[in-house]
C-alpha cells in the first residue's frame, strides 16, 4: 500500500492546527520511532520514517524538525541521537489515530473511484493501481517545486515522468476529481487534503524552508505567448480559468505586468494559421492547440481579424503594459550560443519564428536582470510561461540546474504553488485548480493529431475509406480517449486509421448510428445558427464603420462644397468694392436694371426648354462629387468596399 498517499493527507490536516510548515513534520517523527524503542540515531530515524510514512526528508530538513521537537518538550537530543519524552510518547498515540481516520478516508475515496472508473469506462482497477495514478498525478504537480526548491533531486525525481500505463489511469482519476467537485464535496476535501500535503511536503526540500515566506521587491512579469491566450479566453474552459485566476493574483501583488512586442506579433502569427488550418478540426474532437477551441467555439476567419484588430486595447484593458522594442523576429538573429541549437531537442514541433521569440524573450530578461539572480523574490524580471517544455529546457541547458540561479522563464504551475506556499490563507484553492488544469480536458496532441488527419484525408483520396467514415469515426465518441493517450506519434499509420474506423463501426450499432446523425445535424444547425448570428453581428459591425466613415465624408465634403461655391462669390464682391470706391457702382446699378426685364426673359425662355441655371444645384453636385471621393478614400483605406448595386 502506497504510504505516502496517506502522509500527504495527514501533513494538511497537522497543518490546519499548527500553521507552521516545519512544525507540521514533528509528529512524523515521534510515529516513526521504532517500535518499543525511546531512542534513535538521525540516519536510522530517517530509514524509519522512509519506511513507515513514504516520506523522504533531507538530513538538512530533519536536523531543523528535529530542534522544533525539541523545542516543544516531544525530543531531547545528545550529539546525534534523538530520545523520546514521555509528552512525545503521549503524543503518538493520538497521531496513530489520526491517522487511521485519513487512511479510513482515503480508502473509502479510493473504493468510490473504482465504481466510478468501473460504472462509466467498464474497466476494473485495483486500489494499488488508482493509488499509483494518484501519485503520479501528484508528482506532476510537484515536479516544479523539486526543480526550484532541490535541483539536484532532479535526476533522481526524474524531470519527467514517461507516459505509462498509470498515466493512461491518470485521465479517468482526472474525470472523477471534476465529478467530485461538482458533486461530491467529502470526496473532494480529502483529494484537496491529499494534493495540499504533497505540496507543503515540498518545503522540507528546500535547503532554508524557512525562507518560503520571504516577500517579493518590485518584480517585472512578461507573460508568453499561451498565457496571453488563457487569459483571452482562447483556450479551452479548463485552462483558461486557473490561468486567470493566477492572473489575478499576480495583480492583487502589484507586480508589473509586461508583455513583449513581439509576442503580441507571435499571438497575431498563431491566429493567422488558424484561418489556413482551421479545416484540420472537428467541434467534437479535442485537440491540444488553440485552433481546436477556437473551432469548437465557431471562429471563422472574421473573428480572428476582429480579435487582431483590437489586440492592443484587449490588452490595455487587462492592465498589461506593452514593451516595446522594436524587434522584427523575421530579422533578428539568435546569438551565436550553442546552447541555444539544444532547445529543438526539447520542442521537436517548433517553428523557427516561435524559436526565435522563446530565445529572444529569454535574452531580453537576462537583459533586465543584468546578471545571474539567485533568490526569485529579487529576481527583477521573468517570464512567465505555460510551456513546461521551454522551462525545462532553460533550467537545465542553460546552466541554472548546475549553479543554483534563477530561470529567466517560470512556468505558471510553479509560480502558483509558490504564490500558495507564501500565503496559503489568502489563496485557499489555487493551486489545485491548477493541478485539475493540467489533466482538466483530456486532449489529443497537436503533432499526433496532424499526422492522423493528413493520413486520415490521403486515405480518402486514394478512395480506400468515405466521407461516412470518416464521419462515423469523427462522432465515435471512444475517438478522442483512443488517441488522446498515445505517445508514439509514428503510429499514426494508415493501418492504424483504418482499424480506428472499423472499431468505430463495430461499437456503433443501427440506433447509434441514428442518433449520431440527428446530433451530427444539431450541431450543424447549431454551426450554422452561429455562423448566422456572427455574419450578422459582422455586417451590423460594418455598417458601423461604414456610418462613421459618412459622416466624416460628409463633414470634410460640406467644407469643401461651401470653399468652391463661394470662390467664384469673392471676385464680384472685389469688383463690387472697388466700383463702390471709384463711385460708379451706382451707375452700373441701374444699367443693370434696364437690361433686368431682357435677362428675365432670356432665363424664363431657357427655363422653358428644360434649361435651369441653379447656382445651388451646382453646390450639391460640387458636395456629391468630393463626398463620394472622400468615401471612396476612407473605404479603400480599411480594405472596405461598398458592395456593387
């Protein structure tokens, strides 16, 4: 049985009465005593509690719990023996039922799990195996805190775990932990209690866990190109709620928040491949990309033009700072760093723009910092990222694994359980949201998914499968499990889409094939519905602009008509001055006068052969003509065109 599952769950509750990290770890000791024994030396006391509870502590970490259980009256310690005193021997008992109490939870949650699993996926796990899926979920969440807090337990941790069976269980214990915060709120708690204690355990892996309440000086945070997405609501439900959150945490810090200039053109070059790729997915098949979401959410090309359009002001308005420097990634050139040729092995998808902006960023922190930081509160700047990949790479190639100093890249999952770990009163569920993100939607990779489709319409082209197959395989609702736990991405063959499809038939019977062709056409008309609405609420957008574009038009033509038409006005009003001054204007007065009756007469006869001479008419072409010009201008100025009638 997995001791450490029920450690963990009884490191948090120890917590909630002694609100002190180290103090939490005394009653650990006093239980791993051995047996009929009141005294221990500190190396065989570590092999106990090793073996007793799962926990492994440094020497360091016990040597400082060792002088708190002193302190406290549990302990008393000659050179390097510990012995046991009659309050810590009272004490033992009372933790041993505890305990139990934790353990008669968990082992109840465990049983709940194993119907849940068996009720909906008709798989049958034991208890050993949920427990090890469990504790690989676990692992996941603490990796970030082990690299930062003990880089050198890396290589024994592992910096990741490989995909592996309990990884494949990991994804129906993360449906069951959605469940049961929705609906089961005793299950919850004692999942909450179990993944808190993990991440409290980790403070004893730090050289000085009394440091972890050391508050932050003035920080710069530039956030990545996934994180921006996240908070944009571009990402799937799941990932952008913690991601906000997190957001708005960083906030109530008063840190400032930054992002680059040319990660605002790298989110403007992701959405534009969108409107290439965008026929690569399905509404119904969950890819792990941005363009799944945004497909499933109904985006066409005109949302992603609106959404770039505007993507400064989304950004303003979210309090986020733009830095700008100037930088062109289709110019700029990576320094000549051999470290740097190494990040491909990390990120095999990468395209060079999206490599050049992961190193550029890098390079603008250090930049910042000025030189190597070794404490993150006074760490000046980073970069906040979601890609474990990237801040794997930049702590162990360049160099920070091996000297003890600060990545310029953090990942979001690390710097919530921190921000948690320094103030767990004010942050109460954070950073288990965070853990649910990572397993929150279960997602086919991006690569993988890319390969299965171009096999999936070569396979169509060369006639071997139809469009109703691909339909039946695109509404089998067992699709997105099958390929969302493969990792061997060479498996993507045509033998292997064409057995997904004839797996697809076999599991699909008369009745289902009926239903997924009424949900196939709901969705189509759900599709269409919003397309509808969005043309609408495009055009209404249009019209909009087209509005104020008339009225400027009308502005700047009215001047114009009124300059022109009173030109001609001025040289009769000089005229008329200078006759006034030579004192003949009254003589020309009244020889107009005698021909007046001749030039009335000249004009009703032109009247009357459809002849009008109407200096106003001549005004209004005068405004026609420049607005319509104006017009025209303003138009063609935003790629807009009045349609043709």
């Amino acid at each position: 049985m997995n001791e450490t599952i029920f450690a963990y769950s009884l490191i948090k509750t120890i917590y909630e009465t002694s609100k002190d990290y180290l103090d939490v770890f005394v009653p650990f000791i006093l239980i791993s005593f051995p047996e009929g024994r009141k005294e221990v030396n500190i190396e065989a006391l570590s092999k106990e509690i090793k073996e007793k509870t799962g926990l492994e502590v440094p020497i360091h970490a016990l040597n400082t719990i060792i002088t708190r259980a002193v302190r406290t009256g549990y302990l008393t310690r000659k050179q390097n023996k510990c012995f046991l005193t009659d309050k810590g021997y009272k004490a033992i008992s009372q933790i041993i039922s505890k305990r139990e109490e934790e353990r008669r939870q968990i082992n109840s949650l465990i049983e709940d799990v194993k119907s849940f699993i068996r009720d909906k996926y008709s798989v049958a796990l034991t208890s050993e195996e949920i427990l090890a899926a469990l504790d690989l979920l676990i692992k996941k969440c603490q990796l970030s805190l082990i690299i930062f807090f003990n880089p050198k337990a890396v290589e024994e941790e592992k910096f990741q775990t490989d995909i592996d069976k309990n990884d494949y269980y990991s994804h129906y214990l993360a449906e069951y932990l959605r469940l049961a915060r929705d609906q089961k709120p005793d299950a919850f708690n004692t999942l909450q209690r179990v993944f808190y204690g993990a991440i409290i355990f980790m403070v004893v892996k730090r050289e000085n866990g009394s440091e972890i309440n050391k508050k932050f000086s003035k920080l710069q945070i530039f956030l990545d190109t996934n994180f921006m997405f996240s908070i944009t609501d571009l990402h799937y439900p799941g990932i952008c709620k913690p991601a906000k959150q997190l957001f708005n945490l960083l906030k109530k810090y008063n840190f400032q928040l930054k992002v680059f200039d040319f990660t605002i053109n790298e989110m403007v070059r992701v959405l534009q491949g969108y409107m290439k790729e965008s026929h690569k997915y399905f509404p119904t098949i969950k890819v792990d990309s941005i363009y799944s979401n945004l497909k499933a959410k109904g985006w066409t090309s005109e949302n992603c033009i609106q959404f770039i359009s505007k993507i400064e002001q989304k950004i303003g308005r979210l309090g986020i700072q733009i830095e700008y420097t100037g930088i062109d990634l289709n110019k700029w050139e990576i320094p000549n760093d051999n470290r740097y040729k190494t990040i491909s092995t990390y990120k095999l998808d990468q395209n060079p723009l999206g490599q050049k902006h992961d190193i550029c960023s890098i390079e603008k922190i250090k930049g910042i910092r000025r030189r190597p930081q070794r404490e993150i509160e006074k760490c000046i700047a980073l970069f906040l990222t979601s890609d474990l990949k990237l801040s794997k790479f930049d702590f162990i190639e360049l160099g920070h694994k091996d000297n003890f100093t600060v990545c310029e890249v953090i990942s979001d999952k690390f710097l919530t359980t921190l921000l948690w770990l320094k103030n767990p009163k004010t942050i109460k569920e954070l950073p288990l949201e965070m853990i649910l993100s990572i397993q929150s939607e279960i997602l086919i990779d991006r690569v993988f998914w890319d390969k299965f489709y171009d096999t999936l319409i070569k396979l169509k082209k060369d006639g071997k499968i139809s469009e109703e197959d691909i339909a039946t395989l695109v509404y089998y609702h067992q699709i997105q499990q099958d390929l969302a736990v493969i990792s061997d991405f060479d498996k993507s063959t045509p033998e292997f889409v064409l057995e997904e499809i004839e797996k697809s038939k076999r599991e699909i019977d008369e009745d289902t094939k009926r239903k997924i062709a009424e949900e196939k056409k709901k969705l189509e008309e759900k599709y269409t519905e919003e397309m509808a609405k969005r043309d609408k609420q495009n055009l209404e957008r249009i019209e909009n602009i087209k509005s104020k574009l008339r009225k400027k038009a009308d502005r700047i033509a009215k001047i114009c008509a009124n300059l022109i038409w009173f030109i001609p006005v001025i040289p009769i009003i000089i005229i008329g001055i200078v006759l006034l001054k030579l004192g003949i204007f009254p003589t020309i007065i009244k020889s107009i006068m005698i021909y007046a009756p001749f030039i009335s007469s000249v004009l009703s006869i032109l009247s009357f052969l459809g002849i009008k001479i109407d200096i106003f008419h001549v005004k209004n072409k005068i405004y026609d003509w420049r607005f319509n010009s104006i017009y025209k201008k303003l138009l063609f100025g935003l790629g807009i065109e009045e349609d043709k009638k």
